[in-house]
C-alpha cells in the first residue's frame, strides 16, 4: 500500500517500513563510524528495544561491539492495508542488518511487565545465549498491569502541590500558548506513576534474570533517566513523573545488592531531551527541545539517540571511569545541561511566541526527528511508492 503519514496530536498513526528501514541504517552506520567499542558488551537483552534509546541501545551493542542482542517490546506488525508500528519495522530492519552481518538477533514482543513475557525472555537466553552480560532498561509506557496482584496502574503527567502555568507549542502548527496544568488531587496519582515508570520492573527483570542463573560474571544493568532544566521541573522532575524517575534511581542500590554476588553492577544514566514517542506527549517539553536543538546545533554539540547511546556505553558504561555524578548517576546529558546552553535556551525561552518560533527556535528540526520515528520525511525514499506494509520480523515469524 501507499503509506502517508497520519497524525493525531502528538500520536502519528502511520509508519512506513522502509522509511524506518532507512532510519536504522542509518543510526548502524553512525555507530559503525565510530568503530568498536573498547571492552563492550558481548550478550546482550534490552528492554524497551524498537524505538527511542532502547533501539539505539540494542544498534549500539551489536554494531559497536559485535554484541548478540535480545530485544524485547510492545509492537504490532502490519495486516493488509493497515501498516504497524515504526518499532516493528525497526525491529525487522534491525534483524535483517543484524543477519547479514553474522549478528545474532531474536525479539519477543509481548508485555515486559508480565511474568509470561520474563519467562520467555529466559527460556530464550537459556536456549541461545546461556547467560547475558547486559541488561539495558529502556521501557515507556502510560500502564502498568502489576504481575503479582493484576491491578492495572495508568501513569500520569502532572505537577504535585501547584498549579503550573507555562508556554507550550503546538509542534504541526507552531503556535504557542499558555498552558495551565492543575496539579495532582490524590496521593494515588503519584503512587500510580511510580508504579509504571518507577524501578520495581527493573527489580523484578533482574530478580527473574539472576533466580534463573542467566546473568554472567561482571554483569552490568543500565536504566535511563531525565532531569531537564528548571522550567520544566513543574511538569517533570518535580512532577508525578520526577517521582517515578526519583523511585527507579533509588532502584540502583536495591540492584547492586542483588548483583554484588555476580560481581555485577548496574546504573541510571540521565539522557539528553529528544524527540521519540514519548517525550512528544509532555506538554511544555517540546518547546523546549525546540530551543535546545537551536542551541546545541549552532554550537555544534547536537546528538540524537544514537549518538546519546553510543557516547554512553562507549565513554561511560565500559569506559575505565563512568565518570558519576553526586547523586551515582552516569551523566550523558552533560552537554544540555552546560551553562551557557541552558543559559541560552531560557533567554530564547522568554522571547518566544507563535510570530518567531521558526527563526528563533529549530521547530523544523523537531517535527523532522517526530516524522522520522515513523519513517517518515526521509531523502531518497518515495512516499508516492507502494510500500510493504506486512514486512515481517525474521525471528518472530
Ligand atoms: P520510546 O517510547 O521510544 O520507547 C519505549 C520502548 O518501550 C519501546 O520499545 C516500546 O515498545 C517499549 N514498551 C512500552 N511498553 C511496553 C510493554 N508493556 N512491554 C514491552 N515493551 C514496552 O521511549 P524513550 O524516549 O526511548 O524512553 C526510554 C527511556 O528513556 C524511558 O525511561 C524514558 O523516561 C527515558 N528518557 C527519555 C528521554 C527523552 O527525551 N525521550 C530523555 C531521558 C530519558
Ligand atoms: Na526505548
């Protein structure tokens, strides 16, 4: 079929297989242009792994350091005349590029947050890989059904104590406005986000993982974090999901105990704002990103998620010092958060309106990576051409 894109807000309802084809390309090629990464991972599992930092995570490890990968995620494939999901296709563009290199790559996809799918997910280690020496923790989601008691936690995005007042963009048109967000009226609220996007998954993966003698001597384990500048500490760091993110940084300790007998560590690394499904869904943060993109790209420290991931596991996770922050966190939002960039981003930040978004913000810049994650506004691929809307996943077949 001939695939276009169709968005809804923030959420586009079309992907176009060979579009996201390109897009992995060519995050393969950048981290192959690095060339291999000193010491890295060899056996590798990440969750969370067809879109955003996971999928970079996984290109990362298999492309930088030779690494077999299992990837795990919540996709749909394609039926006859109604395309899937980009991770889908990410994932049988990654497999396809992964095959052809002599590179090892299985994918299940399924709930994480299930006992079922952690089974599987070990049946398959045990089968194939027998143990991992990484486990990146890379999930997103909006829900939660808890494993062991099956209620159904719904996160959500809101300050805590006051009312937050501030500009938003709306990324398709460019026009700013005010928006006024109230603050969470119930406890549960919170307790309800960290159920979703807090540490206890993590915990439970690695709990699962080490109870079933699938992780290796020396393993290491690595979560991603988000901390952002101060104007937008109302509706994220200090907000209902500032929580969640506070519980899966405390998640670290909990962790290193369970692997101190394996000799294994794990991490939080903090990333750098981008754009993916996601972060999209935050009011107040794509306008922000917008600034951040001008900013880092006129002084030339712009990187997307691969380039994120790569730096990471190349000068941090298996560097000989991860370089910690006070707080224990590895830190590879260390160029957003530069002084004179984020001194920069809140200048532009009081002077932006609908009338000079386009020039003094990379707006352009914002809705191309958006399109992007769905394949979408790539040179040398025509969108008037029939595309395959059932390409499948080689190893899910
Ligand atoms: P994303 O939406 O691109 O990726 C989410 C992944 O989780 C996908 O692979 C998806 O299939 C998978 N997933 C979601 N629900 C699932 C489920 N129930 N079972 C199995 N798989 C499931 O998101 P992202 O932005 O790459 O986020 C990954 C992590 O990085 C998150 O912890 C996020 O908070 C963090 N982070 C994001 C940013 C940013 O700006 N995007 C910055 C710093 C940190
Ligand atoms: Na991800």
């Amino acid at each position: 079929m001939i695939i276009q894109p169709r968005t809804r807000g923030f959420i586009c309802l079309t992907s176009h297989p060979e579009g996201c084809a390109e897009n992995v390309k060519k995050q393969i090629e950048y981290v192959k242009s690095k060339g291999q990464i000193n010491n890295g991972p060899k056996k590798v599992l990440v969750i969370g792994a067809s879109t955003g930092f996971g999928l970079a995570s996984r290109i990362s490890a298999a492309f930088g350091s030779d690494a077999a990968t299992i990837g795990v995620f919540f996709e749909k494939p394609g039926t006859a005349g109604r395309p899937g999901t980009a991770g889908w296709y990410n994932t049988a563009a990654f497999e396809t590029e992964a095959t052809k290199a002599g590179l090892y790559a299985k994918s299940i996809n399924g709930d994480a947050f299930s006992d079922e799918i952690k089974k599987q997910t070990i049946e398959l280690i045990k089968q194939d890989l027998g143990q991992v020496d990484l486990v990146v923790y890379s999930l997103a989601s909006p829900r939660r059904t808890h494993p062991k008691t099956g209620v159904a936690y719904a996160s959500v995005l809101k300050p805590i104590g006051e009312h937050f007042t501030n500009k938003t963009v709306d990324f398709h048109t460019g026009v700013v406005t005010n928006i006024s967000i109230d603050p969470v009226k119930e406890q549960s609220d919170i307790d309800n986000t960290i159920a979703v996007m807090g540490g206890e998954d993590w915990k439970f993966w690695i709990e699962d993982l080490k109870a079933a003698g699938v992780l290796a001597d020396g393993v290491k384990t690595v979560a991603y974090s988000y901390i952002g500048p101060e104007l937008t500490y109302p509706i994220y760091r200090n907000g209902t999901i500032g929580m969640a993110k506070n519980d899966l940084e405390a998640t670290v300790a909990t962790i290193n105990d369970l692997l101190k007998d394996k000799n294994g560590v794990s991490y939080v690394s903090v990333n750098k704002a981008l754009v993916t499904q996601s972060s999209s869904a935050i009011p107040v943060v794509p306008l922000y990103i917008s600034l951040l993109y001008k900013v880092m790209k006129e002084k030339g420290i712009h990187e997307g998620c691969i380039e994120q991931m790569q730096r990471l596991f190349a000068e941090r996770l298996y560097a000989t010092d991860a370089q910690l922050d006070s707080e224990g966190r590895i830190r590879v939002d260390d160029l957003e958060m530069r002084e004179d960039v984020q001194a920069e981003v809140a200048k532009l930040w009081a002077e932006v309106t609908t009338e000079n978004i386009e020039s003094i913000s990379d707006l352009a810049g914002y809705r191309k990576d958006f399109f992007n994650l769905f394949g979408f506004e790539f040179e040398g691929i025509d969108y008037n051409q029939e595309s395959d809307e059932l390409t499948q996943v080689e190893s899910i077949k």
